[in-house]
C-alpha cells in the first residue's frame, strides 16, 4: 500500500487506471483462476494485471486489505526496475485489451487515455535516457512527444528552449538529471 495505494471498490475501470492495484502476491480461489484462463505467457510484464482485469470483466470479484502481507524486494536489474522496458512491454498488453475484450464505450475510452499516458511516458524516459547519453536530439523529439499528454509543461518549456540557448539547456539539463539519477 505504500507503494501503489488503492482506494475504494475494486472493479474493471478502477485497475485499468491504476486506482486500485492488485498485485502478483493474490490469495485466490483456484477455480477463479482457470476459469479465467490463467495468465497469458506471451506477457513478460503485465500477465497478473491482464488477469486481474479478465477476471473482474467475467464478473469475479477483488478484495484488498490495507495490512501488509507480503515484503517486495526491489533490486537492480531485475525486470521490474528496469522502467524503460518494463513500460515497452506493457503496451502489448493493452493491445490486447482493446483488441480481445468486450469494452464499454467508457472503458475503451479508459483504456485509449491510459494507452496514451503510457506511450507519453515511455518518451518521458526515453528522453531522460537520451540526455544522459548526450543525445539532445532524441531527447527534444521524446519529450516533444510527451509533454502534452501528460500535462508537463517543464517538458515543454525544455523543447521549446532547443532554439533559445541550446548548448546551455543541454548542460543543464545533464547536469539535473545526473543528480536525481544518485
């Protein structure tokens, strides 16, 4: 709960926008699972989350609790730390979501905005890496990409900057990035 907070009733709209999050640590009834299909192997990132979401649109039903029950250990390399790939990954999963399953005309809309924020902050990163590597070009085309849907106008206000003092933005900006990267 600490890391990915969730409120109120667990339904279909509320995990696919990440309101409520449901972890790989479940207790389930075996049956509920198989009925369900069990999770897709084609997925190396986002199988539990398809699942849960198979789940709840064949009617099943999610609880949650605040109190831990388990202990994550988040270490280096492994494939959830590695942000970049682990957002690349994902997208397939949309796509099959909107492609397999029977939406609403709310959730497909759901499902398009969360698509959308996902494609903005996979060029977020890819922007943030670009800079590291000295590639201020990738980096302007990413976060030209990124800046509008999510609402980041300190993203914006960079890649406008590209014609304004660019050889200085760019040191800057190395500068920052290597600091929050400590």
């Amino acid at each position: 709960m600490d890391l990915y907070p969730s409120e109120g009733e667990v339904d279909f709209a509320r995990v696919l926008t990440r309101r409520v999050n449901v972890l790989a640590f479940v207790t389930a009834r075996r049956q509920t699972l198989l009925d369900a299909g069990l999770y897709d192997t084609r997925f190396p990132v986002g199988e539990d989350f398809e699942l849960w979401l198979r789940i709840l649109k064949r009617g099943g039903r999610i609880a949650y609790h605040h109190e831990p029950m388990v202990r994550y250990l988040r270490r280096r390399g492994s494939q959830t730390a590695q942000i970049l790939i682990s957002m690349q990954k994902l997208l397939p999963v949309y796509e099959k979501i909107r492609d397999t399953y029977s939406l609403a005309t709310e959730e497909r809309q759901l499902l398009q905005r969360e698509m959308t924020l996902l494609q903005a902050n996979l060029a977020r990163e890819q922007g943030r890496l670009a800079v590291l590597a000295g590639d201020f070009s990738l980096a302007r085309q990413s976060w030209g990409k990124a800046w509008r849907p999510l609402g980041e106008y300190r993203l914006l206000a960079v890649w406008l900057s590209r014609w304004v003092a660019p050889g200085r933005v760019q040191q800057v900006l190395k500068n920052l990035l290597k600091t929050d990267a400590q």
